[in-house]
C-alpha cells in the first residue's frame, strides 16, 4: 500500500508540473469536467472507500460513474461523494437486472442524483453475438428504456466490441442503433472497446451523432489486433496517448455532437501510476 502510495505521489506532482507548464500554450481542446468510471478502482474501494474517494479527488476529478461499494448504501456514497465536490452524472446496472426489474435501477439512479442508467454487457456465447442476441437486446432495450424516461433518466448501451458482428451490409451494432428507439434508447461509447471489436470510432460518432450521450475514455496498446471477445488482458489498456486510439480527433467531434460526460476507465492494475498520467494527456491537447 505504501509502494501505491508513493507511486501515486510522484504521479501526481508530475502531473500538476506538467499541467502548470501548459498554461498560455493554447485553448484546450478537453474542456469538461474530469470524470473517472468506479471501476478503475476495483481493488480500491473494497478496502478503504473514503481514502479512495480522496485519491479521486487529489487528480482534481468531479465525476464519477459508478455505484455504491458493496456494503454502503447510493444514499451513503452519493454523500461522500458530494463531500469532495464529486457528483455521479451515471451509474450501471446488469442486463439481467433492469429487464427483470426496472425499478430498482430506477431507485438507485435517484439515490445517486444520477440521470443516466448503462447497461455494458449482452447475455451471449462469447465470440459469437448473434443476430437473436442483438434483436433481444433491442427489444429489451427498447421496453426498459421507456421506463426510465417516463421517470426521468435516459437508458444507455455501453458497447463491449463484440457487437461489430458483420451482418448485411452493416454490423449488428448497426442494427442495434437503427431498430432502437432514439426517444428511449442511447448510447455510451467505449473508444478501446469500439477500436478492438474492428470499428472506427471516429466515423461511428460521424454515423450516428447524438444517439451517443456518454464516452470511456481509454486506450489500447500499440500492436494488439483486436477480436470479437469484448475481451483483452489487463496489460493492453495502456494511457490515454500512448495507444493506437485515435484521441484528439475523438474529442473534437464528440465536443462538436454535444457529448458532455467523459469518464477514464483504466482496466490495467496499474491505475495509480496509469491515472495522472491519462489526465495529463487530456490536459495537454490543444485546439
């Protein structure tokens, strides 16, 4: 914990050098609140929430999507959170779950002061997402979707890569897109999972403009050819900058189609040395 530690200091005193070294160079081209996906501090919050709450903070991050660690309750975490400036924009829930029961999502959205709901995963055989998984998915999401507008959130499918499927003269994310409802159903980009499952991210946000509301931040190490799994090892979710993604141009149209939630999501088990590094990235585009 102490290696951790000091790992993370030494992060972030470069970090804000870096970031002080900037000033007068330009307008930025990443101008919205930092945000960060729970999910990158997997090993942290089980541990010790209030000091991994702190971390959060220290990289000067304001959003959050996530959920409460096991053990606290939406209402508990929501004000911790508040507590270090920190509001949770969106939450997750399981695809077994908000098809069984909408309502719970619903009630634990509202407890967090959250107004998106995601779903990251489809039900299926891995490596093979079929044609019935994607018409399921787009019934379900459809039903549920409604839902959660009539209560005042909007129903979001985090893309995992498998769902760039070939399929007529598209894929069945594009079937996904086209036999949803705009009014129920959008969309949170992921630009790793997007780039492994073999699309183009750039000409994804150019196809479908605003049905995508939300964006992962995170970047694939150079080299990796992807597949259809949803799945790499840990050590291929590299920096923001030193991958192959795209980065700038991403931003920049995502900025043009009013995209206004970004969240790092660092898969790697090197997030305390990954992180402040990822920021500095974003902090160093230019217009």
């Amino acid at each position: 914990m102490k290696t951790r530690l000091f790992i993370f200091c030494l992060s972030l005193s470069l970090l804000l050098s870096f970031t002080d070294s900037l000033a007068q160079k330009g307008k930025p081209l990443y101008t919205f609140p930092l945000g960060v996906q729970a999910y990158t501090y997997r090993n942290s919050f089980p541990k010790d929430v209030i000091a991994t709450l702190d971390t959060i903070k220290a990289l000067g991050i304001t959003e959050m999507e996530g959920g409460a660690p096991k053990g606290m309750s939406p209402d508990e975490f929501r004000k911790l959170c508040n507590e270090r400036g920190i509001r949770i924009p969106s939450t997750g829930d399981g695809y077994e779950s908000i098809t069984k029961d909408p309502t719970k999502a619903i009630a634990n959205a509202k407890a967090l002061g959250a107004s998106y709901v995601m779903v990251a995963w489809i039900p299926h055989q891995r490596g093979n997402f079929t044609l019935a998984n994607a018409q399921k998915a787009v019934d379900d999401f459809n039903r549920v979707g409604k839902i959660l507008k009539e209560n005042g959130l909007t129903f979001c499918y985090h893309n995992h890569g498998y769902e760039f499927q070939k399929h007529e003269n598209g894929t069945l994310f594009d079937y996904m897109v086209q036999n949803t409802n705009p009014d129920y159903v959008s969309f949170e980009m992921d630009i790793l999972w997007t780039q492994h499952g073999g699309a183009d991210p750039v000409a994804l946000l150019k196809k479908y403009g605003n049905r995508f509301k939300l964006m992962h931040l995170k970047d694939l190490k150079k080299g990796v050819k992807g597949d259809l799994t949803g799945g790499t090892p840990a050590e291929n979710d590299v920096p923001l900058g030193q991958g192959q993604v795209n980065i700038p141009e991403i931003l920049r149209l995502a900025k043009q189609l009013g995209i206004q939630h970004y969240f790092i999501e660092d898969e790697s088990n090197k997030e305390y040395e990954q992180m402040p590094v990822s920021i500095a990235y974003l902090k160093s585009l230019r217009q």
